[in-house]
C-alpha cells in the first residue's frame, strides 16, 4: 500500500496542520493539546457544538467545523478516540457561556473520554449536555461498542442541531433538536476493500476480489456477513431493507436520502447506489425532500458506501437548508 505520508507517527500532526493552513479563513487549529474551532469561537449567546473522534474519517469532524454546524472538532490519533486532555480545552475554548453539546458516536472510547471531559468541564463551570449517534442497524455490538455504531448518522446530527444552535436555541433545545435527529436516522454500510492504517502498514481485513463485507463499520468492524459480489441494485438493496424494516417508514413519510463513500469509491458509483435507494423508497411510498452524496465519514481508502435515511419533519427540513459555511458543506452563508 502506498500513500501520500512522511512520517507514518506524524499523519495526524501533519494533516491538521495543512487542514488548518488550507482553511484558515474558517477554522483555528490549537496544537498542542490538538483540536479546532470556529474562527472566532466563542461566538456570544450562542449554544456550542463539540464532536471528535479519531482521524482517518475525514471530512469528518474537522471538516464540518464552521458557521451552522460544530464549533470544535476534537481528533484522535488514527481510528483511536481523542483524550479528555483534548476535549476539555476544547469545550472550555468554544463555550460562550450558553452551554455546549457533545456529539458523541457510540464506539467505547469516544463514550468514556467524552464522558470524563464533560464532567470535568462542568467543574469548570460549563455546562454541558451529551447526545449519543447510534444509527448502525447492521449490529448491536462490535469490537469497538456497547450497542448500535455511530456512523454516518453523525453528520446529519450535526448539521441540523448546528443550525438550531446558529439561530439562537437554548442548551435544552439544541440538544433535543440533536436527539430528534438519531431517533429518526439509520444507517447501513458495505465494503469492497480493508484499508490500511498508516502505522500498521497492513490492511485491517482482508477480502476476496469476489468477496464483500455487508453491514461494515467505519474502523473495517465485521459486520452482518460476507457474501460474494453482486450488482449495485443487489446491494443497495441489501443495505437499504434493513434500513427502513428498522425505522419504520411508512407511505407518505418525508426523509433525507444519504449516500456516503467510505473513501475509496467514485462518486459515479455512489450516484449508481442512490439511483436505486431513490427508486426502492419512491415504491413504497417516501417522498425524497433531501440528499446528500459523496464522501463524508470515510474509512481511509476503503472501498464501499453507506446508505442513510432520516425521516424527516419540517423543522428538520429548515434546519437543514439553513446556511452552512464548513471546509465539507457549504450553502446559502
């Protein structure tokens, strides 16, 4: 595997840092103890934004980091949760004294150490609430949880209790907004390909050329099963069924169709997956208000796609077409 590194113990270092150089209109990087905020955080009166996890998902959290969506993103090193150590500074830095959300996804580690941070800034004087994205139908428990993954879900989270804190909501409202948000979104995800974390040097998993992995996480978990290669319609299919068995769609229901590569697959394929995923939910009776595709919680160079649908009310919808202005979503700002 080759890839575009120096130093396999500086990637993180290394790539915050040309993150921060390439957006520096948009975003400050604190070093050293590493994380990012909002340029000019903390923005007065208003509600913060806090999410993390470990890099190796780009765009994600970084990337969603600006006005209508978070104020900090914390990363750890490569698929390994960042320290409270991180996180605290973080929350403190951004919070206007309005409060601060966490934007958790359920793997563990990002769990324990969100949870120590929180409690350790609310002894500071910040107050803070904590909202978990479990959206994963494919398992209940893996290597790296208790309970469902959050997984693509995330940015949706994100992006819509975002614009509820922009507009000026109070701590109990955005959170509220965010748990709205994870009762009413699933996800699904399939791989094509392990990826290969830069200082292990070797594929996380291994599949056959005729070989994929349904109901995949986004740190190559095992997921469902392992079946042999289909056609896209077969497997967006396969991905999408559990989807909707889980959340209940009904004929009628409004939702959010998102379809996320995992890093390594092209976008011309992604829109292959959608076309289907649009055509299933039309059948039973869905209207498709919003979409989203293209790579935003990623695998290093995985190969795959995760499809996600939120079922959406008109609240959300607003929020969601709110302005926007990150490094990975922009409009309307």
């Amino acid at each position: 595997m080759k890839k575009l590194i120096n130093d396999p113990r500086a990637v993180v270092d290394e790539s915050v840092e040309g993150f921060g150089m390439a957006h520096a209109d948009i975003v400050d990087v604190h070093p050293d103890p590493k994380f990012v905020v909002r340029k000019g955080a903390p923005v007065a009166g208003k509600v913060a934004l806090v999410s993390g996890g470990g890099s190796g998902h780009e765009p994600l959290h970084a990337g969603f980091v600006g006005l209508g969506m978070l104020d900090a993103a914390v990363p750890g090193a490569v698929f390994t949760s960042p320290t409270p150590d991180q996180i605290i500074p973080a929350t403190v830095a951004v919070d206007s004294g309005a409060g601060v959300v966490h934007i958790v996804k359920n793997y563990t580690g990002d769990v324990l150490n969100f949870e120590t941070a929180a409690e350790m800034a609310q002894a500071e004087g910040v107050r803070v609430r904590s909202v978990l994205v479990n959206d994963d139908v494919a398992v209940e428990d893996s290597l790296y949880t208790a309970g469902r993954r959050g997984v693509g879900g995330t940015v949706l989270v994100e992006k819509i209790a975002g614009a509820s804190a922009q507009r000026g909501d109070d701590l109990d409202a955005v959170t509220a907004i965010a748990e709205r948000v994870v009762a009413n979104v699933r996800t699904m995800g399939v791989a094509l390909s392990g990826c290969t974390v830069p200082h292990a040097g070797t594929p996380s998993f291994e599949l056959a050329d005729d070989e994929i992995e349904i109901g995949i996480g986004i740190h190559g978990e095992p997921g469902r099963h392992r079946i042999a290669m289909e056609s896209a319609d077969a497997i967006t299919d396969r991905l999408l069924d559990p989807v909707l068995e889980d959340l209940g769609l009904a004929s009628g229901d409004k939702v959010l169709l998102f379809v996320n590569g995992m890093g390594g697959t092209p976008l011309s394929e992604l829109y292959i997956v959608y076309r289907r995923a649009a055509h299933v939910l039309a059948e039973r009776g869905a209207t498709v208000e919003r979409s989203l595709v293209g790579n935003y919680v990623t695998s290093l160079e995985m190969q795959g796609c995760s499809v996600s649908v939120l079922r959406l009310d008109e609240e959300m919808t607003r929020l969601w077409d709110a302005p926007v202005h990150t490094a990975a979503l922009r409009w309307g700002a």
